[in-house]
C-alpha cells in the first residue's frame, strides 16, 4: 500500500495562499503573494530535488492543477522540476473539469473524490500532494492522509488562506524530521499517530 504524503510551505501563522507569486491567488483581497521565494536556498532545493528521486504520482486539487498545467509545460527541458512535474503520473479531483486534461500525463478522478483516492493508495506508488489546501481537508477528514511535510517560512502575514482554518479537521500528529535551511525555513515532517476526529 502507497503512502500520501502532503507538501506545503506555510507561514508562521499557517497561510498558504499563493506563496508563489503575486497573481497566483488573489481570492478575498489577498495581496501578499510571492511570499515564498525569497526564501528559497541551496538546502531547499537539494531537499525538493530528493523529494522527486523518489518518484510517485501527484494529486492535485482543481485550482492548484490548472496553476501548476499552465505554468510546468512552459518551461524548458533543462529545468529539473519542470522536467519531474511533466513527466509524473498526476490525478486531479474536480467536479467541473472534463477529460482530456491539457497537462500530458494527467488523469482525472472518477466518482467519489476519496473513495478514488484511497483505491489509488492501493497501488505501490506513493501520492505526494502539492498545494490544494481544500483537497488535503477532505484528505484529512477521510483519513487518507499518511505524512505531512510543511515548510515554515519565518513570516507572518496576519491575514490569507491557510491549511488548517478555524472549524476544519484536527490531527494528533507526531514530529518525525526536522530541516533547517539558511533562510530560516524549518522543513518539519509529521505523521499522524491516530485517526483525525472531527
């Protein structure tokens, strides 16, 4: 049975909103977008690109896939990421896309969003989930979720979307990796030590 492991740069204060740049996500007034690349350094870089060796496939909620396909297959074949990211087997659950996906390699989730998950987490291939924080609270709350990776950035903004919201499900969670890169990010992995309740 695969693991799923979920990959999120947070600020200290848990907002995930577009930490990629500005016009990513721009949803309820956000203006802090691309928060997170100043940050970024050799130990990350070296981090992520372990990351990928390991292979499995990627999923993806809607909003984070269609940012992800209309970014990756732009970039040059030099790139190591773009060159992973293209390459990956990626599945997407969305109610409102429809096959064929623009994205090569990408397949979209049939029925029930976690039922089609947790058939995927039957295969040997781990699923690495990047961004789409809605899709990792409905993760959360089926139990599909296996290891959380969060990258904290030393920054708050007082105000954005952020992975675990007031009201959303809650997770006992065991600290099982820490990194430290140069910029003051700390890599932290968890893995839950019980079912989530709530």
């Amino acid at each position: 049975m695969s693991r799923l492991v979920v990959n999120e740069n947070l600020t200290l204060d848990g907002v995930m909103q577009s930490p990629a740049g500005p016009d990513e996500d721009r949803r309820d007034g956000f203006d802090h977008g691309g928060w997170a690349p100043p940050y970024f350094d050799q130990v990350m870089g070296d981090w992520a690109a372990e990351g990928m060796a390991r292979g499995g496939a990627l999923l993806f909620g809607r909003r984070t896939f269609e940012q992800f396909a209309s970014f990756w297959p732009t970039q040059p074949d030099d790139n190591p990421f773009a060159a992973v990211l293209n390459n990956r087997q990626k599945y997407v659950a969305s109610t409102t896309l429809e096959e064929p996906l623009s994205w090569n390699n990408s397949t979209l989730l049939q029925g029930d969003a976690m039922e089609a998950v947790a058939r995927l987490k039957e295969q040997p291939d781990d699923l690495g989930v990047l961004g789409s924080g809605e899709l990792v609270r409905s993760l959360m709350r089926a139990n599909l979720v296996d290891e959380y990776v969060l990258l904290i950035h030393p920054l708050v903004l007082g105000s954005g979307r952020r992975l675990f919201p007031d009201g959303g499900p809650s997770a006992a969670l065991r600290l099982v990796d820490t990194k430290t890169t140069t910029t003051g990010v700390v890599i932290a992995t968890y893995r839950p030590v019980e079912p989530p309740t709530g």
